[in-house]
C-alpha cells in the first residue's frame, strides 16, 4: 500500500496566504466553507489538537467539558491560533456555544470571535433561520474585510468548494478501489480540514488507485473525531478493517449538491441535508436506517462508536443504537479516548476483543 505525502497545516496557511486569502480558524464542523471562500477566507479546522495539554483550558470550563473545547481553548492560549485572521465557532453542541461565549466574551483574543447558530431540525422554519445565520455572518465578514462578496466572488467560491466536497464523495465511493491503507484512506479525507479546495481536489485526484484493502473483518467507525490516527493501525492489527463511517471528520460532511439561486438558500440546503447526526437531533430512526444501510452495502460486521469523553450528543444516541442495531444483527461497541498522543491499553484491548468476536 502506497503511503500517502501532504503539506503541513502551516504550509497550507502559507499557500493560502499566497493565494491572497486570509485565514479562518474553524471549530467542529458544519460551516459555510464557499462563504468563507466568498469573502476572502481560507478555513483551517481545529480538532483539539490531539497532544495539546488540557490545563490552561481547563482552568475555563467544568472538568467534564468535551476534549476538543479544553485543548482548543489551551492551543489559542498558547497562542496556537496566532496564524488566524478570525475565528469561527459553529454551535455544534453546549461545549462549543459555551466555548464561543468564554473565548468572545472572556479571553478576548486579538482576531474576531464569529459564531454561527445551526438549527436541530431540517423544517422550513429551520432552513429560513440558518439562512438569515448565513447572512449575518456574511455581514460580519464583510465588515471585517470592507468587502462585499460579488457575483463573481460566489462563482468562483462555489465551484471551488463544490469541487472538493466532490473529490471527497468520490473518495468514499471508490474506497475499495484505492491502494491505501485505512489510516492512509483517512489521512486523505481528513486533510479536507485544512488544503485549498484545489489542493486537496489534485491530492484526492493523485491517489494510487489498484488492490482493495488488505483482509480483516469489515467495520464501520462512528463518532466525532477518530484520533490518533494510530487507531487504524491498531485495528488493522486486531484483525479488522474500516470499510466505512459515520464520523465528523469524515462521511458526516459528505453534501449533497444544490441548485438553489440565491447563495445562502444554496448554502443552507446543503448543511441541513447532510447525513443524520446526533448533533443536527437527527432522529434516532434516521440515523439507524443509515447506519444499517451502509453497514449491509459496505460489508461491516460491527460498529465501532469511538468518542471523546463527555460528548453528549453522541452519548444520547448509543443506547438506541447499539439496541436497534443489535437487534438488526450488527453488534455495537462504544469507546473513549482523550485526545492523547496514544491510545490507552484498555481501549485497544476492548477493541481486539471486540473484532474477535466478529470473526
């Protein structure tokens, strides 16, 4: 299996900046990336990140707080963020609205605080909300900039962007006809978080494409963030392979194309349409219907929920999903890792158990 060779995030800001765009510093994971793009603005996303030490954040938040909220905060302390012209902060669950709240009204830190309010539920009155969202951080941005996107500025944005989200759908689709392996696979994907749209539209374009992935029995990986990448290692070890997700880093952002007219309704469309996750309040039925879907045409024999601690959205959700996809054959098993440098030894043991009796 061919290994795979990207920039480093600073070297992509630096392409950015090359490019004549500024830099937004983005949290966990819906957001308007074309509007970005719009008005001017590179996003670069903020996973922790893993290895950050939790104290300076933690000093701000409860110590049941979501992983990536404390090492988030504790990497803009340390002034991790410095790169960013602004940074935005998408209300994906509590943690993160109460983040956006600590950072903006708290901490004060040298670039503007933006927020973005997403709705829980995909009605008409919830597409009219986020669309008016859209708008006003459309506003701010321009503020910030003294620009207005143009006509041409929402062409160019949009076919870029729209570009990417494809050659990350086709990623997926082609998955069991890429000579990579997993961790190779979600190196790929996950690198979405920080190239150019055309960079990673040229990297996905440029992966080997040959055998399927090597033996093991077929799993689907859930949850926010799969964190350290070492995880696929050691699945692949203990005998498994990730044959697809339901992760927010990963199959989550897969969305769909839309022809709406006006920019934001486009936008909006989009994000609301996305797969079913607990933090849109997907219904659980959704949800379960999509899993047991994909988990039957991509052959996994088990699903692997793995999260951060303390992440309530996706602590809500398994209960229901290990009873229901239990009961549809597809054994479930929920791990939590703190967005360490490894993995803890009992997490890796609970997961060759696991894998094991799958065989």
């Amino acid at each position: 299996m061919a290994s795979i060779t990207l920039p480093t995030r600073r070297e992509a800001i630096a392409e950015a900046r090359r490019q004549g765009r500024r830099i937004a510093a983005v949290l966990p994971y819906h957001y308007p990336r074309a509007l970005l793009r719009a008005h001017g603005f590179h996003p670069v996303e903020v996973w922790g990140p893993p290895g950050v030490p939790r104290d300076e954040g933690g000093r701000h938040f409860q110590s049941y707080t979501c992983d990536i909220v404390v090492r988030a905060t504790s990497f803009l302390m340390g002034g991790g963020l410095d790169p960013a012209d602004v940074i935005l902060i998408p209300h994906t669950c509590d943690a993160l609205q109460g983040m956006g709240s600590v950072v903006a009204d708290f901490l004060q830190p040298s670039q503007p605080v933006l927020t973005l309010y997403l709705p829980r539920s995909d009605r008409p009155s919830d597409r009219r909300y986020l669309v008016e969202e859209l708008r006003r951080l459309s506003g701010r941005l321009a503020s910030i900039t003294g620009h207005e996107a143009t006509a041409a500025d929402w062409d160019e944005a949009f076919a870029a962007e729209e570009a990417a989200d494809l050659a990350l759908a086709s990623l997926y689709a082609e998955r069991s006809r890429l000579a990579v392996t997993d961790r190779g696979f979600y190196t790929a994907v996950r690198s979405r978080e920080f190239l150019t749209a055309e960079d990673f539209v040229a990297m996905a374009a440029g992966l080997p494409r040959g055998e399927a992935p090597g033996e093991g029995v077929g799993l689907t990986l859930s949850g926010i963030v799969a964190e350290p990448l070492d995880l696929f290692d050691r699945i692949n070890d203990a005998g498994g392979r990730v044959v697809s997700d339901d992760l927010a880093c990963g199959a989550r952002r897969i969305y769909p194309p839309s022809d709406a007219a006006d920019p934001f309704e486009r936008i909006a469309g989009r994000l609301i349409a996305s797969p079913p996750d607990p933090t849109r309040g997907s219904p659980i039925e959704e949800r379960v219907r999509m899993l047991a879907d994909l988990m039957r045409s991509t052959g996994a024999a088990g699903l692997i929920v793995f999260d951060v601690p303390f992440c309530e959205p996706e602590l809500f959700d398994v209960p229901l999903l290990r009873q229901h996809l239990g009961e549809a054959g597809y054994p479930v098993l929920h791990v939590e890792a703190e967005l360490g440098g490894s993995l803890p030894h009992q997490v890796l043991t609970r997961i060759e158990a696991f894998v094991e009796t799958l065989r």
